[in-house]
C-alpha cells in the first residue's frame, strides 16, 4: 500500500496532517528500538511455546467444567503452564479472582496470620490496596485481623534507602511486598534487577521472610520474571499482560508451592484449596491469550515509547522518559492541567474499537482517594492490556497511559490524544 493511502486513512479518522507528520518523524527515529523489542517479545514467544508444548497442552483442555471443578485437567495444565513460564513451583490460574488487587488480596490474607507485619520497601502501594491493607480504614482490611503494615519510601533520587529497609525488618516482619510498576507515585518502575538486588539484601537481613512482587504491567516486558530472581510470590491480572487481551477475567499467583497453597486455601476454603474451581469453558481464552501475550505487550512497549518521544518534545515531563529503558507499558505524561488530562483521555476514547463515541468524565471511583478520568473502550472491561489512560485529577496532573492490543491501534490512539491537545488550543506543533 502507498504511503499516502495510509496518510488518507489516518485522516479519514479525523487526524490532520500536520499531525501526522509531525508524530511519523518521531516514529521514524524509533524504528531501531522497536526492533530490540520485536527480539525480546521473540525470545518471550519461544519460552511461552515449550510451556505449552513440554506441558502436551491438547484440545481436551479446553473443555468446560461446572460445578465444582473437581479434575479440570484443563485449569491445572494451565497452571502448570504457567509454573514452567515463571520458573516457580506452583501456580494458581483463575477465573475466580477477579483482579490484580483480588489476586493481591488473596496472596496476602492466605500467607499472614494476626500480629504479623506487612513492609514495604519502596513506599506506598497502589490505591486500591491500602483499604485492603488498611492504611486507609476499610471493612474487612488485613489491619482488622490485627496485621500491621510499615513502609520505607524510596529516596529522592529512587534509590532504595537500605538503612531504613534493614532497621524496619524485625521479628514480626513476615512479608515484603515490592509493587514493580510505578502506579499513580511519580517512583520509576523497578527492574528485574533491581528487584533481585533488593531481594538479595532482604533475604540477608532476614532469610525467612516471604518476598511478594506486585507484578501487574511488567510480564513479558523483558526476558525474565521476578519469580526467577528470588521472588517468593509473584502475582498479576490476566486482564493486563499475560492474558493477552483475550482472558475475560482472572488473575494468577506463582512462586513456592507452600505460599500458593496457602493461598488457594484463602482463594477457596481450607481443605479444598486448588481441587476446587471450574473454568466455565474460559480455559481456551486463557491459553491462547497467554499464547499472543508476548506479542501484544510488544506493540504496548512500543506505543509507551512512542508517547514519552511525541510528548517529550512537545515540552511536557515524561516518566520514563524517550530514551530510558523499559520495565512495564506503563507511560506517564504530565500535562499540568485537568483540561490537557480531559482532552488526553478523550482523544485515547475516540481511537477505542468499542464506546469511541463515549466521552470519558472524572467521577469519584471506588478505592480511589480522588476524582478519576478513564478512557477505556475495550472487548474486555477494565482491560489494560487493551488502549487506555487514566489520570486522578489533582495537581500535576499525570496521565498514565498503557496498552494496545497491536502496535498500531497504541499508534493510533497517541495520534488522536495529540489531536485532541492540538485542536483545543492546548498545544502547537514545531
């Protein structure tokens, strides 16, 4: 096809030429990164297929079960599948946790018992989780069991502050948890590395204590995974990474077998643990989601990148910025008002396969402290593997945007937030 084919099939989706070609020289100068990624998601693709193929994964996996779910062979190949691919002992895969913070939750209240303490060492965790953890009063919190949470913030520079993780591990510290991606904090998102290192250190200052990885956003963004450098437990939502945009629902948690267990004992009921769960006919999803998860998180590294470059040079702080190596798809753009963070997210609505014709509004969403603006037409609701940004409304004014189920869609959608700016007055182009 010509190029001004495509140049005309840009425009008919309302994107001005000026737009464009100012973004498709930036996208020109990328092109040598996008091939690194294409290596890595390459090398992901292969270790994905040996899970599956060591695992003799068959169409008799994909069978339905109710009920129960006594002997779904399916549900436990996927597991297993999963195990091979994080390098753990175990793995719990489920339809029947019903998020990232769900997934999260369980791994916690399964592995801690009152007057138990809970650490972070790279300062708060994400919204929804302090109400489960309780630093913010909620029903029900793990604080209401009689846990206890303490935090060490990471130093200004977002180095770790290793005097204060060591005097805050004592006898009643029984797990760490570390957040990998950045969250709505201005922190970088943390490194496999950086993980490992953090571990190691840990590890020294207390070699019994359970080391959790949020790792929500970071699967398959580079060759390894937490669980491979130490990591006791490392949980996620398959409506983000490994579910490759396919998986309607569920999260997962692997690591030792001991920890899993005492969380599939949390997730069902004591006794019954992982014999219990049907797949309702979900297993085929799942697999084939984590199947393309590789590729599908490629195309949302390169429309992270893609972003922070268009942004960057728009004058507007970026985090990480162009040229920074990447561990998560998350991009954070701060636009320094609600109206620039309001024209962003309408212009990622408008690129949506699905409800483009909705305009997204900040509204008072559960487990949040503030106001909240999401733009996320989606097959999947909530899904953010799929195109999507959202932004908490107060000052500066961050927007994080993420995901794009291929390249070219997450191209898009940055093409139509520019657009929004670029209409409203907000921006002018060089």
């Amino acid at each position: 096809m010509k190029k001004k084919e495509v140049e005309a099939a840009y425009q008919s989706m309302g994107i001005d030429p000026r737009v464009l070609d100012y973004c498709n020289k930036i996208e020109e100068e990328l092109k040598d990164r996008f091939i690194r990624i294409d290596s890595n998601a390459e090398y992901n693709q292969l270790k994905v297929l040996k899970a599956m193929q060591d695992n003799r994964l068959s169409d008799v996996h994909f069978a339905a079960t109710t009920g129960y779910g006594y002997n779904d062979i399916g549900r436990d190949t996927l597991e297993k599948v999963y195990a091979d691919i994080f390098q753990a002992e175990d793995a719990l895969v489920r339809p029947q946790l019903i998020s990232g913070t769900h997934a999260l939750t369980i791994a916690l209240s399964g592995n801690l018992r009152p007057g138990d303490e809970i650490l972070s060492p790279v300062g708060k965790p994400y919204d929804t989780l302090e109400g489960v953890i309780g630093i913010t009063p909620t029903k029900g919190s793990l604080a209401e069991f009689g846990i206890t949470y303490s935090q060490v913030d990471l130093l200004p520079d977002g180095s770790f502050d290793w005097n204060g993780i060591k005097a805050s591990i004592h006898s009643k510290t029984k797990l760490i948890t570390i957040q990998r991606s950045k969250g709505y904090a201005s922190r970088p998102t943390l490194s496999v590395q950086r993980i490992e290192e953090l571990i190691r250190f840990i590890k020294e200052c207390k070699s019994d204590v359970i080391c959790m990885v949020d790792n929500c956003y970071g699967e398959f963004v580079d060759i390894i995974e937490p669980s491979q450098v130490g990591a006791d437990l490392c949980v996620g939502s398959l409506i983000k990474n490994p579910g490759g945009g396919l998986a309607p629902i569920g999260g997962y948690i692997v690591g030792k077998a001991e920890y899993v267990e005492n969380a599939s004992n949390r997730l069902t009921a004591p006794g019954l643990g992982k014999e219990v769960g049907a797949t309702l006919g979900l297993n085929a999803s799942l697999f084939q989601g984590l199947f393309l998860a590789p590729q599908v998180v490629s195309g949302a590294l390169k429309g992270a990148i893609y972003a922070a470059n268009i942004y960057e040079r728009l004058g507007y702080p970026v985090h990480p910025n162009g040229s920074e190596e990447r561990f998560d798809i998350i991009q954070a753009v701060t636009l320094n008002s609600a109206e620039a963070v309001i024209a962003f997210c309408k212009g990622i609505q408008a690129a949506a396969p699905v409800d483009s014709y909705v305009t997204p509004e900040p509204w008072a969403m559960p487990g949040y402290q503030c106001d909240v603006i999401m733009a996320a037409g989606a097959f999947v609701q909530g899904s953010s593997i799929e195109l999507s940004a959202d932004a908490p409304i107060k000052p500066p004014y961050t927007v994080f945007f993420q995901g794009g189920l291929t390249w070219y869609h997450a191209k898009l959608g940055i093409l139509m937030s520019v657009q929004q700016l670029y209409e409203q007055g907000i921006i002018s182009l060089p």
